[in-house]
C-alpha cells in the first residue's frame, strides 16, 4: 500500500511540475540565460520593455529553408524596424543534425542576408524545453511587458513548398502586427510545423 502511494504521488509530482513547466500565452514568459554566435549572454530580462520574438531554427530542415527563401528575412526586417528584439534559437544538441558552430552559425546569417538580432545556442535543450518548443520553424512573441502573446506555426500550410508561403494564413506575421498596436493576436496558439527539433 504503501508503495502505491509512493508511486502515485511521484506522478502527480511530475504532472504538476509538468503543468508549471509549460509555457502559456497570457502569463509571464519562461526566463533564460543563453550565448550567442559571438559569445555573449542573453536572458529575457535584458529585453525588458522590448518586444521579443523567439524563432527555433535548423539551417538543414527543409521547412526552415523553404521560410529562408525570403520570408523569414522580410519578417525579421519589418519587426527590428518597429523596434522588437530577434533572436534565432539553435536548441540542436552538439552532433546532431542543425548544430553549428558560432562562426558557420554566422556565415549562414549572412549569406542567407537574415537580420536576427542575435543567434542563440541552446545546447542543452533548457530553453527550448521551457518553451515546449517542438519543431523548426516554431515561433513565439513576447509583450514588452515580458507577457508571452503568441506561439505556434508561421503560416497555416504545413509544406515545405516555397509557392505555399504566398495562400498561407501568415499566423506569425499576424499576431506581431496585432501586439506592435497593443492588442491580443488572433489566434494567440497555432499548430507548429516543420523538423522536430534535434535535443
């Protein structure tokens, strides 16, 4: 009996730890401390009163690339011209597919001409676990009050077809433009898609 109870309560201890863990839009998005490509440290904190916009990446997914055709840029033009911090998270483990070093992580930044703010690495999983990120692309937007607004898929065709990003409903590009006016994207939650992502 006494096992039983054991049992049942180390579940509800990580049921429970599990429910805090996962990030919810409406609430305080999840702290981290990450580096990026040229070695300096980031953490949430830092872009107090700043929108922010997390985007998983994986330069070898073809998801990634079909958005990279132009798409990806042109939304990371348009949201640091209004002023938000862009950070291009690399949660691909050391070995696995889409792990890079700062320099190459660099050279893709610029002969792809995209304008993050900042590439992060995220070796370890520990941020993309906090934000229960599943693939690449997976995106999230940050208030400048620290509020997670939105996270879920860039568009509404889960294809990796470059002519598909043009009849997509754009999810991301939408919620951006309904909180740089101060209001709640519609929809806050859409379904991600892309690779999984290499932890």
């Amino acid at each position: 009996m006494k096992l039983r109870q054991l049992v049942l309560a180390a579940s509800a201890a990580v049921f429970s730890l599990g429910l805090a863990a996962a990030p919810q839009v409406g609430a305080p998005a999840p702290d981290f401390t990450v580096v990026d490509s040229k070695g300096n440290s980031h953490s949430l904190k830092d872009f107090a009163g700043k929108n922010v916009v997390l985007e998983w990446t994986n330069h070898e997914c073809p998801f990634v690339v079909k958005h990279y055709s132009g798409n990806m840029q042109a939304l990371q033009a348009e949201m640091k011209l209004q002023g938000a911090v862009w950070l291009s998270v690399i949660s691909s483990a050391p070995g696995k597919q889409g792990h890079v070093s700062g320099a190459k992580a660099d050279e893709l930044t610029a002969s792809r001409g995209a304008m993050p703010t900042a590439v992060v690495f995220d070796e370890t999983g520990v941020m993309g676990k906090a934000y229960d990120a599943k693939t690449t692309p997976h995106m999230y937007l940050i208030d400048k009050a620290g509020v997670l607004q939105y996270m879920g898929g860039i568009d509404s065709i889960p294809s990796a077809k470059v002519d598909d990003i043009a009849k997509a409903t754009p999810h991301f590009a939408n919620a951006a433009s309904a909180v740089l006016k101060g209001k709640k994207p519609d929809p806050a939650i859409s379904k991600p898609y892309g690779c999984s992502i290499k932890y």
